[in-house]
C-alpha cells in the first residue's frame, strides 16, 4: 500500500490526504537555518507548529521567539510549518 494511500481518509464525505509527516515541519527549520538562526528547540516549535490542534501555531510562535527569533521570522516559519507554503 503507498504511503499516500495510507494516508487518505474520508471526512464529512469528502476525501482528505495528508502530507508526509515531517515535511512542514521541515520547511519550518530549513527557512530558520536560512536566515542564520541555530536555537536548540527550533526544530521542535517547527515540529509543533505542524499541529492543527488547539493553540499549535501559537505555542511554535512564542517559543521560537522565547529563543531570539524574530517575531516576524517566527510568524512566517511556523506558518510553513502548519501549510508547508
């Protein structure tokens, strides 16, 4: 079975994939890397960030910029994390 098969459901009728689970959140950490930033947790707000439960995105804000990352750089990263985009 391939990964994307595996990766189908069916919600509220209408057919639903979702990406590799680490791909966002890859995206994430290599924009950070980019401009310079190498914080010790960023690769897991990244990773939170990819969350679409509750505060996710939120919690991948504050906490890249707990660690010194600009409130703007914070805002677009985590926003790849959650679309990937």
């Amino acid at each position: 079975m391939s990964a994307l098969l595996a990766a189908t459901a069916l919600v509220g009728g209408a057919v639903v994939t979702a990406a590799p689970a680490q791909a966002a959140s890859r995206h994430c950490d290599d924009y950070l890397r980019s401009l310079g930033y190498f914080t010790p947790f960023q690769g897991l707000y990244c990773m939170r960030g990819e969350s679409q439960v509750g505060d996710a995105w939120q919690e991948c804000r504050n906490g890249l910029i707990k660690w010194g990352i600009q409130p703007a750089h914070a805002d677009r990263a985590c926003g790849l994390a959650r679309w990937g985009f």
